[in-house]
C-alpha cells in the first residue's frame, strides 16, 4: 500500500513587494516543529513564484523529517522556503536581498531559520543579515541550544575547512547526492567503476557531486551549466571544470580538454548514462521532456527538478527516482548535526556521518519500493513514521 502525506494549508504564507523596484518575494512556512521553528533555504530566481516556493517548503518538511537520527542530539524542526523574483546577476540583488530580510526580519528572529539557495550564496545572505540587525541567518533556532555561542563558534570552524580548493559547507550536498546515487547503483548490482552520470548544473551541489562521484570511479560524461553542456564520452576532468568555474558555476570555455565537446544547454538530457543528476533549478523536467531522459536513475540534486507528471511517466518506464528530499538533504542535515554537537567541525567526520546516513536512508526507501510503491512514496512512509516518533520525543 503506497503512503502518501495528506497536502494540509501551510501554517505561514507571505508575499512582499518591494517598494523600489516593484520586485515580488516571498516565505512559505509549511509547518513549525520543535520550539516553533522551521527550516529552509532561501533562492534568488527570476520567475520565481509563491507556488514554486510553497513545493520547496513542502519539500523541506520531509526533508527535515526523513533524516531524524532518534540518537542524535538535534531533533529536526519543521520546513520553510523563501524566494526572491530577481535574477541573482542582477545589478540591485544584494541591496534587494537586503531589503527583502529586513522585511522579513520579525520571522527569521521568531520563526525562519535559513540558509543559501539557487541563486544565493551564504556569505551573501549573513552580510544582508548583518545589515538589517540580525545576529545570524539562523537566529530562530539559537534558543533551542544549549550555548549558542559555542555552537556558532564551532560552526564558524566547520566553514573554514577546505577541501582541494573548495570550502567544506559548499560540499557537503554534493557529498550526499553522489552518496545515494553510489548507494542505488550498490543496490542494482551495477559496479562504480565504468558507471557513467550526467549532471545538469556546476554549482555548490552539482560541482561537489561531481568531484565525488569522480572520486569514487564513476565517468561523469557530461555537465550543463547555464552557458551549454560540455562533454566527453571518455569522462571528463571535473578538479579542471572545477577549478575554471565562476561564483555562478559558470564554466570556463577556454580552459577545456582537447577530446571535450560543447552542445547547446538543452542537450542535457541526450546523453546514455546510469545516473542522471539535475542540481540546479527546479521543474526543468516535464511531461514533455521526460520521454527524452536516457538513464536508468535519477538523482534529484536539486529541489523540484521534476514535475509530479514527468516523475510518474518515467517511474512508468521502470526509471528509478530517488527524490530530492532524500538526495539532497546532506546540506541541511550537516548544519545540523554541526551546531547540535553530532558531528566534529572536520572534513572527514562530515563526510563520513553523511556517507553513513544517506546509505542507510536510500537502503531502507530501495526496500520498500515496490511496483505500487515508488521511491518516493517510500520516503514519505519514512517521514511520516519520523514526524510521529519525533512527536513522541518532543512531548516525552
């Protein structure tokens, strides 16, 4: 019997125009948890809408439940998304990131604890929170610590690990991404090494995702930032593409391999491979567009990257989704497990406590999946038993 969480009003919506520039943003608050706090990132998208938003705040409610640890010193709170209809290059965008915060500034000190998104970095948003007088993004959650300010200290320390040139909290996503695609192809029986993947985005989450399923012996063939897709059949040199991006995960042209190929950025989807990752920007895969995903799985880096429609016809095809509430989770978990003291602000603690989870999470939804049971509904069986066992943890 498939499992499914019944859609019930949000708890908050919010919609906030900008009196300069006319310019919409938002803040979706699906459900409050523990201490009435709730969780989310914030993006800076043009287009971006109340209902994108409002899936995304969903989505981080399961999110926040499905990776509740019962012995871990963090007890997950709800899930919340804000967004801001602005393209991220846009001149203004830092001034209008600031106003939006400075509007939203009685939430995120009572309510709204959040981070970067598409679009946004978090040295962007804690200097915009800085400026409208907020101590940090996360405010809401500090009196749920026991010192909040060993606890940021201990933060601050984590953010200034890095790994090979890339900073640790920008790779800790990727980490779990790549881990429940490596974990899926375990499950299938298809060996790491001579597996192939195709990632549609270079930022923090599908950069990271790609360094690590490289490292573990997967060919990353192709990648699709917004200026094209570069690829190379023979696997491409992803510390190179890593090392020669921009702030926007922008590749540099220039700096390619001679046996790497360049194709228009709706390409993305025409190449074979066993894992398909889209880590950038949500619903850019519809009814029209599923028929032409060539891989065995999808790995939902990003938040959304589906619409409901195109998940279901490619289930129908025997393609395995596992969902973005589940791959993509290892961010949020890793601030986490860092501010609450689960995890040592080190490299390999984060890296080894997300590889353990994210394995044990994509096993136990792979063995619930059925043929009347997809991936996703799978996870959100898990949510749901989480939600009522952190009730009882909260109460008791």
């Amino acid at each position: 019997m498939s499992a499914t969480v019944q859609r019930t009003p949000p708890h908050l919506e919010v919609i906030w125009t900008d009196e300069l520039t006319g310019r919409r943003g938002y803040l979706v608050v699906d459900r409050v948890g523990r201490g009435g706090v709730a969780s989310g990132g914030l993006r800076m998208r043009e287009g971006v809408s109340l209902s994108e938003v409002g899936d995304l705040a969903r989505g981080m409610s399961l999110k926040e439940a499905v990776a509740y640890r019962p012995g871990g010193r963090y007890v997950p709170v709800g899930g919340a998304k804000g967004g801001i209809d602005c393209s991220p290059q846009d001149p203004q965008a830092q001034a209008l990131l600031t106003r939006y915060l400075g509007a939203m500034r009685p939430y995120l000190r009572e309510v709204w604890a959040t981070g970067e998104d598409l679009g946004l970095r978090q040295d962007q948003i804690e200097q915009a929170a800085k400026a409208v007088g907020l101590r940090t993004t996360i405010d809401a959650v500090l009196p749920l610590l026991d010192d909040a300010d060993l606890a940021l200290a201990v933060f601050d320390q984590a953010c200034l690990v890095v790994d090979e040139g890339i900073d640790l909290d920008e790779l800790v996503g990727g980490c779990g991404v790549a881990e429940a695609g490596l974990a899926t192809l375990e499950r299938f029986g298809i060996a790491t090494h001579g597996a192939t993947a195709v990632i549609q985005g270079f930022g923090s989450i599908g950069g990271a995702t790609a360094r690590f399923l490289a490292r573990a012996g997967v060919r990353v063939v192709a990648v699709a930032d917004a200026d094209g897709v570069v690829a190379n059949a023979g696997g491409l040199d992803v510390e190179k593409l890593l090392a020669n991006r921009n702030e926007f995960g922008q590749i540099d042209r220039g700096q390619l391999g001679p046996q790497d190929k360049c194709a228009p950025r709706e390409a993305w989807l025409d190449y074979d491979c066993d894992l398909l990752i889209p880590a950038a920007i949500s619903y850019c895969v519809d009814d029209r567009e599923a028929p032409r995903v060539r891989a065995r799985f999808v790995i939902e880096g990003a938040n959304v990257p589906l619409t409901p429609s195109a998940e279901a016809l490619l289930v129908a095809r025997g393609v395995v989704v596992i969902p973005d509430f589940v791959a993509n989770s290892s961010t949020n978990s890793w601030w986490w497990w860092t501010l609450f003291g689960d995890v040592a602000p080190e490299q390999e603690a984060a890296y080894s406590i997300i590889r353990s989870v994210m394995r044990d999470l994509v096993t136990r939804v792979l063995d619930r999946t059925t043929t009347d049971c997809s991936p996703r509904e799978a996870a959100v069986q898990i949510a749901t038993e989480n939600l009522v066992a952190i009730r009882e943890r909260v109460s008791g």
